[in-house]
DNA sequence: TAGATTGTTAATCGATTAACAATC
DNA sequence: TAGATTGTTAATCGATTAACAATC
C-alpha cells in the first residue's frame, strides 16, 4: 500500500494556495478523470497505473501523467495511483469541498430538469432556489425547492449568498438577470440562455456559457461527414 | 456588391463531394460562427471583413479566414464575406440542409425539455417521436411529438428511418438503447445519459457524449480559481 | 487605378507524446 | 535489490498567429 505524503510534493503550495496557471485544456480534462475514477471506485478497484487508466480512457498515457502533475504529484513511482486519493485530490480541485450553494434562475422546462438531477449534489453543490416570474409557479415547490419570484433575487443572494447561479431564463431576459447577479455577488454564472453572455465589468465572476445548440450542430456535422 | 461565384474556388469539391480531413477543434468552432452571422443577419448587416468579426467574436482574424477557408473560398479579397452567404454556407456545412430527423429516447424532465425547445426546427432537423417505458405517459402527446413505447423503437426506426437519436434515458439503460439504435440504422446519437457511450462495432456511427456534470464542474473550478 | 481584404504560406506558440532518470 | 511506474525533460506534432502576395 503507497503511502500518501504526496501533499508534500504540491509544486503550487498547499491546497489554499494560488496556483501556478493551469492550462484551460487540462482543466476541462480532469471531470472525465474524476468519472473514471469514481467508476473504478465503485467497481472496488484501489490502484491503478497511468497505463491502465490509459487504455481505458483512450488518452495517452503520458499525457494522463503530465495533467495530474499539473496539481501536485498524486501518484507514486513503482506503484501508480491510489484512486480513492486522487478521485478526492481531482474533486477538490474541481472545488467539490468547497461547499457551493446554487440558485436556479428561470422554471422552465430545462431549468425544472436541471432542478431534478442529482448533478449537483453529486458534486458537492447545494441547490438552494429557484426564480421565476410566472405567478403562475411563484411560491410552488419543485424538486424540493422553493420557486420564489425573481423580483427577489437580490434580496435573497444578499441573505443567502449563493456561489453559482444556473440561468435558464429566455435568451431575452438573460443578459439582465446576469448583471443583475453579478451585482448581488454570485461568482459564477452557468449560462444555459441561448446567447453569450460577456460581462467584462465583472473580473471575478466566471461565466460559462453552455450552447446544446452548437453541440447539436457538431453532432449534425459529424453525421453528415460520416455519411460521405 | 460582391459577386459569388465562391464555389468555384472550393478546393475539396463540391457540396456533395468528399472533404479533406477537417480538425475537429474547427469544427467546434463553425457553430459559434453561424450564430454570429445569424446575428448579423438579424441586424440587417450583410457585409463583414474577418476584421470585423474578429473584433466581434474576440478571436484572432487569421483564424477566421483559415476556419472559413477549410470548406472553400467563401470571401472576397477586398471586400470581406456576404454575411448571408456565408451564414448559408457554414449551415450547410454544418448539416442544416440535410433534413434530419430525431426521434427523443427517454421522456424524462431533460427530454421533455429538450424536445419543447426550438432547437432542432432552428437547425432543420425534424423532431418525429420521444419514446418512454413509463406506461403513464406512452400515448400522450409531449410538446407536439407522440410519446411512444420504446419496445416499438426498432418498428418505428425501420418505417421512419430517424438519422438522430437523443438520448435522455437513465445511466443504466443507456448502453442498452444505444445498441438497439445503432441496429436499427440511427447515424448519431446524442448522449445526455451519465455514462460515456463508446461502440466501436458500429463505425458509421457518430456519438456525442455531452456530460453536463463536467460543465458544471470546469465552472466550479473557475469560480474556485477567481476567488483564490 | 488605388485601397482593401482575402487566401495562403511561413513563423510562432502551445499541447501532445516519447523517453528516461528518479524513486518507491 | 530488482521491477515498476511515476515525474519531468526533451522531441514532435498540431494549432494559432503573423505576414504578405494575390486579387477583387
């Protein structure tokens, strides 16, 4: 059994500390480690090699290894990777720890799915509300959360002081609600509206938008190339 | 006013031909183009130099001229791109012209979503059927579309030949209705299931896994990383 | 024609992969 | 210790950007 002072070997400081710049590529790489991982898990599988993991993945074993130095070393020579440690490491960076709190703006059709999915507390986040402003939903409870009108939004983000907002709101209200966000202090914006939202007055608030459309479109063209 | 006998100038063929190999990271990027232009388009704009556009979209203008040249010459030196035809050119690229047709499978609250959405009409691709195993919904009718028994899937797919299948069915079922897709002659699935779906026995076709659950997590990491 | 802007080649930058010394 | 496998440096590959000749 490895044992686990790999902390120790975190070129970028300690957990709470500033990191050195991590390229966006390996970022959106480490929730498909994270999955494998807690799939290994699950099936009770403790240790596992960057090569094994490699011809699982499909991804190159060298590059697994370069990803996973990015945060520190998690592994350890001769051994390899004990997978419940580094599925916790991957989570923390990915902020699983850090105990975000959501609020859903928009009850619609989409916004009610997202609503309903484990997703978040999956990952360490606490749904905790949803807006909306149809009087029609307004007070109703949906997937055990309150429906509140958006009239008090601030009100609420100031009392309650949620991390992420989801915005599933028409495309035409979305850049309003986002400023109106932002103002109240969330600190990161999951865009679901078809349109981007840019909000340049805002350096800290991370915004990212989603477009199921462009993913429909690269399916669509992924077809039609195949059909060729 | 710029002529546009581009056509001509596509060096890989004609519109039904073969194409040389194009990167997937630019065609990732062609969907994010077509709405800008439809952008345009909608503003009455019908002119627009990768300059323009560059400064627009925030992307470099070399890059715009070499995406947009993959697929032929689509500008005109000194005079920029038609934005209507170019919008038209990159929609046909993207399949927009091809007609397809989707069948919804799992009638779950995201597919219930995804099928009220104006998504698939906007790109041209005909919503026909969702499909479901819950007795209490097979019969109605969901956003227009009938809500059918998955055991008649196959009888369905050989008598309407669907080019797309959305998946929303749970994990668990997942693998299992993608096999009976890809038998009954389904081109591309589109996967919201939690689970990666890989089948390699079927080459000709086209998967996209989407994994919301790793969007929300790069958003997680991005809010973390700004508040360090 | 002169000016503008593309298409395209060449230069740079970054990401991926290979190789191997460090080390468990 | 010998064997295995990481961490990390170096080599390769591909993607982005710059530059400019072609041309509208």
């Amino acid at each position: 059994m490895a044992n686990q002072k790999n902390e120790n070997r975190n070129k970028n400081g300690e957990d709470g500390g500033l990191r050195a710049q991590v390229s966006p590529v390996v970022v959106r790489r480490l929730p498909r480690y994270h999955r494998y991982l807690g799939e290994l898990l699950r099936e009770g599988i403790y240790r596992i090699s960057s090569a094994e993991l490699s011809k699982m993945m499909e991804v190159n074993a060298s590059q697994i290894r370069q990803d996973l130095n990015c945060f520190g070393g998690f592994g350890q020579q001769g051994y390899g990777y004990n997978v419940k440690f580094l599925y916790g490491k991957i989570g923390e960076v990915l902020g699983t720890e850090d105990g975000f709190r959501a609020v859903i703006v928009g009850a619609g059709n989409l916004g009610r799915a997202l609503a309903a999915s484990h997703m978040f507390e999956r990952r360490g986040i606490e749904r905790i509300a949803m807006f909306d402003s149809n009087p029609a939903i307004i007070g109703k409870t949906v997937s055990d959360l309150p429906v509140l009108d958006v009239s008090e939004l601030e009100a609420f983000c100031a009392r309650e002081k949620p991390e992420i907002a989801v915005l599933t709101v028409p495309k035409e209200a979305a850049y309003d609600v986002s400023v109106r966000l932002a103002e109240a202090g969330v600190r990161g914006i999951w865009n679901f509206a078809n349109m981007e939202l840019k909000l340049d007055e805002y350096p800290d608030l991370y915004i990212l938008n989603v477009h199921l459309g462009d993913s429909l479109m690269v399916l669509s063209y992924g077809i039609r190339s195949r059909m060729k």
